[in-house]
C-alpha cells in the first residue's frame, strides 16, 4: 500500500488540514514530523469547526492512530489544552489513538518568554514569529541542551540537564536585564504536567515501522510550507525546521523508501502571514478582496493574512524541492466571480529573467512578477463535486496552472467542507 507525506508548496496556510482530514479515510495512520503549535489545521466537518495546532489533522476520524514525530516540537501544556478542547467537541483523544515521540524535544515556558524578548528587542523588520518558543526550542535541541519527553520520567537525568540548560539561557536573560529562570519553580511545572503527558510517550519510529511492515498506509502530515522551510525558504523570513517532504522520514524515524508519494498543497492564488517577500502581493481592493472572501486569517494567530496572484515560479520551486507528485489544488471558489485573474509565469530582476526565485534577501524583495492574463468566470464553483460542474474558464484555468508547476492537480477542493473536493488521483493508489 502507499504511503503519501502531504506538504504545503506556498508560505503556508494552503489548506492542508481539510486535504489530510480527506486523505486519512484512506489511511490507517496519520503522523506529524516538523513544526510545533505554531501550525494551524482548520477543518469543518458537517458544519463544525474543529482548529488544531500539534495535534495531527487525523485524530478527528475515528479508528485512526495519530502520531506526533520526532521532528515536532512539543509544548505539552498546549497539547493538552489542545486534547481537553476537542474533547468538547466530542473527539476523545487517548494513548490508544495518539502516540509522541519519547524523543521529542519539549517547548518550556522560558522558550516563550526568551522570543519575546529577542522580538522587543530587534531593531530592524521583525521575523514575525508566533512567539511560542519554537525557534529556541530548536535551538536547544541542536544544541544538545533540550529537555525532551523521555526525560520527564528521568528524574536524576532532568535534574542535570535542567542546570545545563539554565546556564546558557540565564546567561541570556542577565543579557537582556531580565529575570532569570528558578530552577525549582520550572522542574515543578514539569513534575506536574508528566502524569498526564507521559502516557502517550513512545518510541513511534517502532510503531511506524511495524505499520509498514503489516501493509498499513502511512500519511504523514506537514505544517507550514515549502517556502518557510529553513534552508529551502525566503531565510531568515522562514520557520526554524525543514518544511519539505524529506523531513518526513527524518522527523518520524523511518527511511525515504517509505515515502510513495508527495502531495503539495496549494491555493488557487497566495497568502503569505507575517513580514518576508511576496513578489505578487495586491496591496489593493483585488488583495484585500481575495482576502475577505478567503477569509483569510491565520488559525493560530489570527493575523490577517497578505493576499495576492497565482505564483508559478513559487510553486514549481517547491515542486522540484520536495519532489512533489501532484497537488491539491484549494479554495478555487475564492476566485468566482472576478472579470480578470493573473499568474506570475517569471521575475524580472535588474533587467534579467528569471524562473526560480533567487536566494540572497535583497534579490527576492527587489524581484518584480512577470504576469499572464486570464479570463475569469462568474458561475460558483463552490461546493463543486465532479470535473463537469467547473465553468470552462476555470478549467482553463487550472491546465494552464498545471503546465506552469510541471505537476499535474491529484485533487481540487472547492470549500472548507470534507466532501468538497474532486478527486483527480488518489495518491494511495497503488
């Protein structure tokens, strides 16, 4: 059976978490590998909301085993909070049917506080973090400094490297003129939490691979996208892990042979949340309109949401990064009923053309979009079903996209609804 890692081929917020939510009826295992709480999965199932930030888009489905992986890093009372919150809406989420990686590294309060004071702190634009400690705790863990889940039942262990991790963040803190950690009060919060956290700690690599072994089919579950990826990305305007489908293996403890296929998701135009390039961005009334009819707000921050043109050169990058198979192509029906739409197709850059983006910071703010024009369609595609429902613009639409990403659309969405959503290729096809 195949195995799908579905990733985001934009800055974020394409829609995955109704894409995953789709593809897991297919799947009997659902696994998140990078990111922390700073991701944010939306899913509307039969008119309810349901907004997940660490917890895997599958847990939602009944009879699946979600997977948190060792590439994530874990905020344990947000996921918690997290857990409790869906409760109310009827999800019961145990250890039978969610499992963490035992080596996962933890994001702890003094995460939080330390990317504040470096945000308050920075003179120029800001990176336009969430400020939920990932970037520290990231840093920590390649450090060698983290405290990781496992250790919450190594007393002697986290004792040690508490004062290891003290000595370099107090350092710090003294820098700042801030208060530095107590020692006490933090090993406590953690005493605290452990009982109800550590249940579900395991070594999920063991899991996963006795998955495959039995012929179960793997989804593994991305958060961001290709464009914030640490090394692939708009640097330093990017998260602070690996955001392309390669991480899939290291963040979860399997091989690439795993990997079958790679699903990119994509909106129908772009989004960017918080400051970097953005090479077609509107600041006008089609951005801000594209924006209030996607209702464009981050899940997790609630942030507007900068809005803009289809960028071709964008997504075929992150294509060719991640070796994506085919995309799920999302929120089509954001662009009903406008005269007039554009794809960027190249840049141009002090008077050169150019087809991928380039990498230094001064270069990517200072390229202008090459457009290609394209006749609208006012029919709804909304709700739409089945390849014949489409308006014939809007058809021409999509192959043109196609032809520009060199990858063709496995799935197309049409609304936040589950079975909104036409299906091309089925990714877990054998």
């Amino acid at each position: 059976m195949a195995n799908v890692v579905v990733v985001g081929a934009q800055w974020g917020d394409e829609g995955k978490g109704k894409i995953v939510d789709w593809l897991s009826q297919r799947a009997d295992v659902v696994a998140r590998f990078q990111g922390g709480h700073n991701a944010g999965h939306t899913l509307v199932i039969n008119g309810e909301t349901f907004k997940l930030s660490l917890l895997p888009s599958g847990v939602v489905r009944p009879g699946k085993l979600s997977i948190i992986g060792n590439g994530v890093v874990i905020d344990p009372w947000a996921l918690l909070d997290e857990i409790d919150a869906i409760a109310k809406q009827g999800v019961v989420v145990s250890p039978e049917t969610l499992l963490v990686a035992d080596t996962a590294t933890l994001i702890l309060p003094l995460h939080r506080e330390l990317e504040r004071a470096r945000e308050a702190q920075r003179g120029g634009p800001r990176l336009g973090t969430t400020k939920r400690g990932i970037g520290p705790a990231y840093e920590d863990k390649v450090a060698r400094r983290a405290i990781r889940l496992c250790d919450l039942g190594d007393e002697g262990g986290l004792d040690d490297k508490m004062n290891e991790l003290l000595l370099h963040h107090n350092a710090i803190l003294r820098g700042f003129g801030a208060a530095e950690i107590d020692k006490a009060a933090l090993v406590a919060e953690l005493k605290a939490v452990a009982p109800r956290i550590l249940p579900f700690a395991a070594p999920v690599w063991e899991r996963l691979d006795a998955a495959r072994r039995a012929g179960r089919r793997i989804l593994f579950e991305g958060a961001q996208g290709a464009m914030l990826d640490i090394d692939h990305g708009t640097y330093p305007y990017v998260t602070s892990s690996n955001t392309v489908a390669a991480a899939a293996a290291v963040g979860t403890g399997l091989g690439p042979s795993i990997i079958d296929y790679v699903l990119g998701i994509t909106k129908a135009y772009t989004t960017r949340v918080g400051s970097g390039p953005f090479p077609t961005e509107l600041d006008d009334d089609v951005g801000r309109g594209l924006g209030e009819r996607g209702r464009e707000f981050g899940t997790v921050t609630g942030r507007r949401r900068r809005c803009g043109w289809f960028d071709a050169v964008l997504v075929r990058q992150a294509i060719k990064i991640s070796g994506i198979d085919g995309i799920a192509l999302t929120k089509l029906d954001v662009l009903d009923g406008m005269d007039r739409l554009e794809v960027c197709v190249a840049y141009r850059y002090r008077g050169e053309t150019l087809q991928r983006l380039p990498a230094s910071m001064s270069a990517q703010a200072g390229v202008e979009p090459v457009y290609e024009a394209f006749e609208g369609w006012s029919e709804s595609t909304r709700g739409a079903r089945s390849w014949a429902e489409l308006p014939a613009s809007a058809v021409k639409y999509i192959r043109r996209i196609e032809e520009l990403i060199e990858a063709p659309v496995a799935l197309l969405s049409t609304s936040p609804e589950r079975d909104d959503t036409i299906l091309v290729r089925d990714p877990f096809a054998d």
